[in-house]
C-alpha cells in the first residue's frame, strides 16, 4: 500500500493506492454507496459491512472536497481524495444558538 499527498492550486490531493485484486468496471459506480461489497471468487474470504468507503465519502465531502477510484482488476486500485487547503470556520458568534447564521436567525424573530 502506498499514500502520498500533494498540493494541487487550492486543493490537497491525498491518494492511496494498492496492488491488490481491483476493482471491476461494472462495480466502480457503487462501491461508495451503504452496504455494497464487490462480491467476486476474490473477495469472497474478506470479511466487512461494505459502509466504510460511504463513511469515507460521507466525510470528504462534508469538508468540500471530493473522492474517486481508478482500478484495474487484476493490478490494484487508487483512491483518490481532494480536500479544500484553507477551511472556514465561523467564531461562535457568527451562530446563534440553533445553529443558524445570526444575521438571518435575528431577522426571523423582529
């Protein structure tokens, strides 16, 4: 398994990559949907509730950024991760206390 990093513009891509069995075409467009696992004689033995590349993506894209695959059965797989290099977050006081914007939460209540 290999994992590196590299600045691209503003983005940080992260990509890790194995030379495992791979990922076949017809699957790649839902192995980061819930509970979906690559059912083949190859993966039959490894064990996992298929929710972990979900969960990953779920979390990618809360901080902005974005996750693919590119794999090739047989040679391994890489997954790739783009996350934003600078984050926002707003100081408390920026927020009321249901969460919203305070500027718009106070003209809610006049």
């Amino acid at each position: 398994m290999r994992v590196s990093a590299r600045p691209q513009d503003r983005w940080l891509e992260l990509i890790v990559a194995d030379e495992g069995v791979g990922i076949p075409p017809e699957a790649r467009g839902r192995i980061f949907d819930r509970f979906f696992r690559v059912s083949s004689f190859e993966t039959k033995n490894i064990s996992g509730t298929g929710l972990g590349l979900s969960i990953v993506k779920g979390l990618v894209e809360l901080h902005g950024g974005r996750i693919w695959v590119e794999s090739e059965v047989g040679r391994g797989s890489s997954f790739h991760v783009t996350l934003p290099q600078t984050l926002y977050f707003p100081a408390p006081t920026e927020y009321d206390t249901v969460g919203q914007p305070a500027a718009a939460s106070s003209s809610k209540r006049s």
